[in-house]
C-alpha cells in the first residue's frame, strides 16, 4: 500500500524525515494509521517515535489526523481507521 505522508508545524517530525513534509511512503505493510506510524519508525528510526507518540503508543493528541483531508480523527479511535492505496494521511499541531 502506498500513502501520501504530510507533516505541518512539527519540527522535530521534519527534522526527523530528513527536513522533508511530504512523503510518498511506498510498501507499508497492514491496513492502518498504526500501521503506518509503525512503518515510519521502522524506517525512520526513534526520532519519530518521540515526536509523534505519546507514553500510550499513540499519535499525540495534541495533534490533528485527518485522511483524505476530511474531518479530523478522535484521539481514542485514530490508531485504527482503515487506510487505502492512495490516501492521504496529514498530521499538523492542533494550534
């Protein structure tokens, strides 16, 4: 599956992809954003464990997640919303 991957106003996140905000991240294996997550720190490294997750193994809430640049996905439930070949997954601050 391939994911279009952007990142907005998080500096040690761009910092960790190589000062880059866009991504086309080709071959992640599974269905999820946690998928995902778990592709970019494999591939990445514990840079992007730190700046993304939170002490839960979760993307931060104080960051917003949207797919497709839709409404934005509820902190409890967002590790687990299905992504598809071709989907966009933005991560930004929440200010």
């Amino acid at each position: 599956m391939d994911i279009d991957f952007r990142i907005e106003g998080i500096m040690p996140m761009y910092r960790a992809l190589g000062k880059k905000k866009k991504l086309l991240i080709k071959g992640v294996k599974g269905e999820t954003v946690r998928d995902l997550t778990d592709h970019l720190i494999k591939k990445y490294g514990p840079a992007v464990k730190a700046a993304l997750m939170d002490k839960f193994g979760k993307i931060d809430m104080e960051f917003r997640v949207a797919v497709n640049m839709k409404d934005f996905l509820q902190y409890g439930k967002r590790m687990n919303v299905r992504l598809n070949d071709g989907d966009i997954l933005h991560i930004m601050t929440a200010g």
